[in-house]
C-alpha cells in the first residue's frame, strides 16, 4: 500500500507537467482576422501590439453562479466574464442523456502578446494584454469581457459564419489534466496562433478539478465528458466541413471514449462523419484499450478520420501513470506498436524540459509536424515533414545535434535510444 500511495504521489507530481512553461523559440505572428471573419476582433479589443485570438469553448463544467447584492444569481464576474469551475454541470433526476443545457457554450478574446514565443505561457491572456512586459497575472482585462456565454444557437451561427470565411476548416482542442477553464482557453489560444490556423477554434472543456492533487477524480470526470464531446460535434453547422482534433494527456481518455462508446452508432451527417485527423498528443490512456478504441472507430463512425499518436519515451509523467497503473499507456513510449492507418510518431528526440510532457505546444518541430497534418493532410514520408525518418513501425524525429561552444571541443552526441520492434 505504501508503494501504491507513492506512486500515486510520483504521478501527481510529474502529471503537473501538463502546466509547464518553456520558451523553444519565436513563431510568426497570425495574420490579423478580418472583421467579417470575427466581428469581436474588429477594432482589436486587446491593447496595442497584441493580436487577439477569438476561442469558442464548449464546457459541461459547472458553471459558477453567485448571489448579487441585489439577491439574483449573478453567471458573470464584475468583469462580465463566464466563469466555470472543476465539478461536473448538473444532472437532471432519472434522465441522463446528453442534453444542451449540461452543456454551456460561448467564446472568448484572448490577447497574445507581441513577444510571445512557443512554450511561452506568460504572454498570453484573457482580456487585454498590454506591451513587450504583459504576463499571465493580474486584472485580465480593463473591462472588455474575456469570456462570454452564448445560446446554442448563438454559438452554432457563429461557427457557421467563421467556418465559411475560414474555408471550412474546425480545429477542436481537448485539453488534459489539472486544467483550469481559464487555462484550457489559454492553451487553445496558443495553438490557434502557434499553427497559424484560420479557421475557428473551438476549446472543449470537461470538468478537469484543475489541482495536482486530484488525479483520480480528473480520471473519472475525463469519462464523463465523452457524451458531451460526441453532442458537441452533432452540432457544427454543415460549413464546418473538415473537423480536426487535438487532444492531449488525460484529454484524451474523452476523445477515445467517445470513439468506443459511438462507433457502432451511422454516422450522422454532422461533425461526426467530417473527422479528418485526430492528434493524440501523449495521450494517458492504456494502450490495449485506445488499439481497441482507435479500431472500432476506424472501421465504424469515423471511416474518414486519421489518426497520429505523439509519445516520448523521456515523457516523465507518463512514466509515473505507467509506474502507478502498473500497465503501459499510450504516450509513455514503451510500448509502441500502432499499425497504420494509425500513425504512431516518436518524440523521444525532443528534449522539452524537466518533464517533457507538453512537447505539442513547446516545441517548434513537433508544432510544425502536427501543422503539416492539418493543413496539408501530408503523410509521414511526405516532403512537408522532412524531420522525420522511419524506425521499424513507428517514425521518429531525428537526434538534435549539439552545437559546439566556441572554445570548446565539439560536445558528446546524445544517447540514441534503442529502436523500437514493430510487433
């Protein structure tokens, strides 16, 4: 038992990484939205030299509802931001389908600030963000609401409006473990700038407690949010023709399961049958159980869709899920052997940290591999991601080479890892 706790206590600790911060290096900036793509960014809400990004979030988080000085239940905060915290939204007695009102929607301005680099957190935020020294903390705007509530049906014509300007293209992010609302909007933000994407994105975000501590309830509510992932995509509007996701961690205990639970279900003609690539970056999820899950969507509601699993060996927390479970999960890297059309690639290479668990977002190559999936569809061995070389079953990014420090002789290569047997 004492064993048990403390490695429970490990894969707390290193799972934190899902929060970490990194600079890895510059990005160009997005283009700026045109005001027929984006209404609220006309004008640019944010403060100078900061691009705003627009995020449409879908949540069955509950949401937070105070009593006003006025005695009436106030859903905003004196900022006229939505707020949501880490418990599940509340179920009807005796009726437990997915159902829009379990579900909030809404969008939200976040700010990116002009010296944001990958990796870099701090320089993105809710609201405004003002000048080269913005950070993270303090007021998130001077009054322009960061996060707003929609209808259904104000948010469907929203998608609809922004997926025709953005050629039809939907990118939804499913964020991970110890996430806040607050900070799965900021991660979407982040991609949706770091990949140049022009379409809208949308942040689906299930009731994470956003605490190193809860691991195991974060398990549990990850289940829960996979019938309100699956209304979610019934609901994109015919524009939303081509649908990619991207899911990282302990996300994607909801994205499997939503592929498990539906794929014996016709594909409808909504955002379902429009999959076109889902990103499984280290996903906590066994690996016996996401073949299973992976299969039974590929050849069931989802024939479309292709999938890429992103894993890494040097990924600490995995290992420490791997060392609590007592079984090999997906993104650990130890046990890699997803036959196409799963494409399974090995960030081992990458060296990100402390901790190596957010490589999706902090490191310029895999960002750049995961934008040649979804803008150009390009396979493994196409030309537009030349950084990757084939090792048995599973490709991989190539070793950094270590530049040599002037005056000193050229530095060791690192260690090369064994190859991994295609099973």
């Amino acid at each position: 038992m004492i064993g048990r706790t403390a490695s429970l206590a490990l894969a707390v600790l290193l799972v934190s990484g899902c929060a970490q911060k990194k600079i890895a290096g510059p990005l160009p900036p997005l283009p700026a939205p045109q005001a027929s793509y984006a209404p609220e960014l006309a004008g640019n809400p944010c403060l100078p030299d900061a691009a705003p990004v627009l995020i449409n979030y879908a949540t069955d988080r509950e949401q937070v509802i105070k009593t006003g000085k006025n005695g009436k239940p106030q859903l905003t905060d004196k900022l006229g931001n939505a707020r949501f915290s880490g418990k599940r939204a509340f179920v009807q007695e005796a009726d437990f389908r997915p159902r829009n009102d379990r579900i909030s929607f809404g969008h939200a301005v976040v700010c990116v600030g002009p010296d944001h680099q990958s990796g870099d957190d701090k320089t993105v935020k809710l609201g405004l963000v003002g000048g080269p020294s913005a950070r993270i903390d303090g007021p998130w705007s001077d009054g322009t609401p960061g996060a707003t509530s929609d209808t259904s049906a104000e948010w469907i014509n929203r998608l609809s409006a922004q997926s025709s300007a953005g050629g039809g293209r939907v990118l939804i992010y499913v964020h991970g473990y110890n996430n806040t609302f607050e900070e799965a909007l900021l991660r979407a933000a982040r991609l949706k700038h770091d990949l140049g994407f022009t379409g809208p994105v949308i942040a689906f975000s299930w009731p994470s407690a956003g605490k190193s501590t809860a691991f195991l309830t974060d398990i549990s509510n990850a289940h829960f949010g996979e019938a309100h992932l699956y209304k979610v995509l019934t609901l994109l509007p015919a524009e939303s023709k081509n649908v990619a996701i991207i899911a990282h961690s302990l996300g994607n205990q909801v994205v499997s399961t939503m592929f498990a639970a539906t794929s014996a279900k016709a594909a409808p003609a909504s955002g379902l049958g429009r999959i076109t690539e889902v990103i499984m970056a280290a996903p906590a999820v066994d690996n016996d159980y996401l073949r299973i899950s992976l299969g039974r969507a590929m050849t069931g509601n989802y024939p479309t869709a292709r999938f890429t699993v992103y894993a890494s060996r040097r990924d600490r927390a995995m290992a420490a899920v791997r060392s609590y479970s007592g079984s090999s999960n997906a993104g650990d890297g130890s046990d890699l052997f997803f036959l196409p059309p799963i494409q399974t690639i090995d960030t081992s290479a990458i060296r990100n940290g402390l901790i190596g668990h957010s490589y999706f977002v902090d490191s310029p190559a895999v960002l750049a591999d995961i934008k040649a999936i979804i803008d150009k569809h390009a396979s493994p061995d196409s030309q537009a991601r030349g950084l990757l070389v084939k090792e048995a079953c599973v490709w991989t990014f190539p070793e950094p080479v270590i530049p040599a420090k002037p005056g000193k002789p050229q530095a060791a290569p690192p260690p090369v890892l064994p190859p991994i047997p295609c099973k």
